[in-house]
C-alpha cells in the first residue's frame, strides 16, 4: 500500500509478498531519530512485540524504516498505533508536570500566570 | 535499574539480567515514578531535572528544541543599495543570523510558492524591516583628531537600526509588541562617508532543522546526574586529599570521634573529571556512575521566545508528531 499519489506521502506500509500481516515496514517521510528513536522505545514496551527497529536509509534522505514484528497474528499497526498514542500520553503527561512546577515556581515567586 | 560505571578509559554499562521483569509499558508506574524540577528559572535560561524517564525521549525533547521549534527570521534581503565594504552575500548572511523578537506562533508559514518578489509575502506570514544607513563625515570633529567616533556620523550599522515596517494589519495586531531584533547591539557592518545601506528585509518563519538562524535556543543540553559511592570509610588524610579531587561542595568532611572523615553531600555538583582515579591508593575505594535516568536540561535560549515557553513547545511538538502519523494511518484504514 502506498502513499497517496498527487500529495507527498507521510506514510506508506511495505509488505513482503506472502507474509502475515504482522511483519510490515513503515516509512515515515520527513522524520529522523527524533520521532524515530522515542516511537522505538514505546513500541518495543508492548508484550505482543516480537521486533522492533528503525533505521535511516540515508542520511541525505529524510525518511526512515520502521520495522515492527508481531506474535500472534496481530496486525502490525496495531502496536504502532498503541505506541503512537503511548507517546503522545507520555509527552501530555510531561507538559501537565512541567507546567504545575512553573506555576509553582511562579507562585513562590508571588507572580502567577496560567499557561494555557 | 540498570547503572551506567564510570571507569579510568570508558564508561561501562552494567546490566542486569531481568528474571520475571516486566517491561510493558504501564502508564500507571511512569506517572508515579516520574517527577519534575525547576531548579533556576530566569529570562533567557533555565536549569530543570527531568526522573524517570527513558533516554530515548528526554533526547527527543532536545533535539526537538534545538531543531524543530519554529521562529522568525530574515529569509529575503533585497538590497537596493549596498556601497559598504561588507559584499552582498556576506551581509545578507549576517542579518539572517540576527534574532528577531516576534511571537511565532502568531505568525504562519510561507508556502513555497514561485514569487519570490517583493510584494510576495502577507500580513500573516511575513514582517517586514528595513535598514537604511548612511555614513557621512562629522563637521563638528576637530581638526587632527583620529578618532572614528569623533570623525564620522552612523559609522556603525548596528541591529538596532533595523526598522520594523508594519503590513496590513501588523500595525493593530501587534501595536504594543515592538517587533524588531531582540538585541540592539548587534555591529552588522561598519561604514565610511559616502557609503550607504538601503535594504528591505523580509522575515518568515522556519525551523533550525532548515537553517540554523531558526533555532531558538542559544542551546539547550543535557547531562545526567552523577553518582558517587564511597565503598568503604574514608578518613583523616586521606580524605582531604579526596576532597580535593572532585569539584568544590560534593564532599564534606564530617568531624567523628575526633577523626575528619568524608562524607558525599551533592554529587550534583561534580564534572567528572575522574581525578580520583588517578590516585593508586584511592580509584578502588570510590564507585563513580550516573543515574541512568535522572537528566539534568540546560536550556538556554536567544531572546525570542522565554525558556519555559520553548520546552512547552517542543512538547507539544513531538505529540503533533504523533498526532501527524495517527491521522495517517486512520485515513489508510478507512479506504
């Protein structure tokens, strides 16, 4: 399956031919090791994860192969997609932290201004 | 918990073996465990712990500050009259660099479209500033004095001679933001009588990982803590010779029964310079390591945008990342 074809692509799924659905390789388009290192780590927390890895073709190339191996027959963008929202969960939870410490250093400096 | 040793020539990771441990992802656990700290806040930076997180995202949050939070900065530079000695290409280089003090979050991106006339950018995604300088000679200097401050008038272009000139809207929207650099002080090119700048800039908004004049922090780094176990009892000289081998205030010498022994109080304070390990007689009784997941930010930023406003940012970058590719593959699933 592959990107759209007028736009750029954000994302496409490469499967080799004859496999199960829980082997795909995901090339996500303008990331690098930022997204790619941080989404590896969520993914490789979920038990149904047998193989996770990401690599970047070339440097010169802004895109990167996203490797996920399942056991047990499930589909490969159902961890993808649970650490996606893993991720996302993490860095709300890290902005709710960061913004209370503020506000609490902005009080015991006797100026508080809610963020929003 | 795995421990990372530092030793005389490398830094050795010790892991151990997880018998029955369970490494699923549990929101729950991380919510308890990780905590944050604002350890010294001013206006342009500020030092903050992050515990209890993975390496692989607190290095997502840094690299994101230094390469994806968007600011404003010159991009065209058309020079209508340029007779200085500074060549085009270098000053239009030179006023890239400059930080411009304008919210860019109020601000949008420019498509990348074919115009590239003056007359392309809008109100919503373009500020305009001008420059126009020109140096003639001082009638008042006397007459052997060879001085240059005495001698020419506007010898010195600096970034605070960059004039903000509003578009459209711009001069409601942002009538009590004086929107200009950030520093005034700036020495952008150095003139003599009868040279002259006359130049309209265009500023638009980009991220660092495009050209670094974008990123807005000055930098933003950071350190884990360290770690330091004295193994057994050390006293009397001993101790004071280890003393001296770490930085100043990360051991104390506690006065007992008489005898001065030594006591780690802040081993936050330390570099790691390894000096102890020089000493035959004291590298075996010290463990030196660091807190695999106790991160130490350094952030400091160019004047744009406050520190506290840029790592909320950057946050909320990484989660628009996620939220990009979630989309994506709910649209895939619905065709």
């Amino acid at each position: 399956m592959a990107g759209e074809g007028e736009k750029k692509p954000v994302l496409e799924m490469v499967q080799a031919d004859g496999a199960d659905e829980g082997c795909v390789t995901f090339v996500l388009h303008d990331e690098d090791h930022t997204l790619g290192n941080s989404l590896r780590y969520m993914v490789m927390k979920n038990a149904d994860v047998e193989f996770c890895g990401y690599s970047i073709t070339h440097p010169s190339e802004s895109k990167i192969n996203f490797r996920i191996q399942t056991r047990g027959g499930i589909p490969a963008t159902e961890p993808l997609r649970k650490g996606l929202n893993d991720l996302s969960d993490v860095c709300q939870h890290v902005l709710n932290t960061f913004q209370v410490r503020f506000c609490i250093l902005e009080i015991g400096r006797s100026r508080c201004e809610l963020t929003s | 918990q795995q421990n990372v040793s530092i030793n005389i020539n490398d830094l050795r990771t010790i892991l151990y073996l997880y018998v029955r441990y369970d490494d699923t992802w549990d929101m729950q656990r991380f919510q308890k465990n990780f905590t944050m700290d604002i350890v010294d806040l001013d206006e342009n930076c500020m030092e903050f712990d992050m515990v209890g997180i993975d390496a692989a995202i607190a290095n997502a949050f840094r690299r994101i500050l230094l390469a994806e939070v968007p600011t404003m900065a010159v991009e065209k530079v058309f020079i209508y009259n340029n007779t200085s000695i500074i060549q085009d290409e270098v000053l239009a280089h030179r006023l890239g660099l400059i930080p411009i003090k304008a919210d860019p979050r109020l601000f949008e991106y420019r498509n990348a479209g074919e115009e590239s006339g003056e007359d392309a950018g809008s109100e919503i995604d373009t500020i305009q500033l001008q420059l126009k300088v020109k140096c003639s000679r001082n009638p008042r200097a006397s007459k052997d004095s060879s001085d240059p401050q005495e001698l020419y008038l506007n010898h010195m272009v600096y970034s605070g001679d960059m004039k903000w000139m509003p578009i459209g809207n711009q001069a409601d929207v942002f009538a009590d933001a004086n929107i200009g650099p950030v520093h005034d002080d700036i020495l952008i090119a150095q003139l003599r009588p009868g040279q002259e700048l006359d130049i309209i800039m265009h500023c638009v908004k980009g991220i660092g990982k495009d050209h670094a004049k974008f990123s807005p922090v000055a930098t933003a780094s950071y350190r884990l803590l360290p770690e330091i176990t004295l193994l057994e009892p050390i006293e009397g000289e001993k101790a004071e010779r280890l003393k001296r081998c770490f930085s100043r205030g990360v051991i104390h010498l506690e006065e007992l029964n008489g005898k001065k022994v030594a006591m780690v109080v802040n081993s936050r304070l330390d570099t790691c310079s390894r000096e102890v390990l020089r000493h035959d007689d004291l590298k075996n009784l010290v463990k030196l390591g660091r807190v695999r997941d106790h991160f130490i930010f350094t952030v400091e930023s160019t004047g744009v945008l406050p520190p506290e406003v840029l790592v909320t940012e950057a946050i909320k970058v990484l989660m628009t990342k996620c939220q990009r590719f979630l989309n994506e593959l709910d649209n895939t699933d619905m065709e």
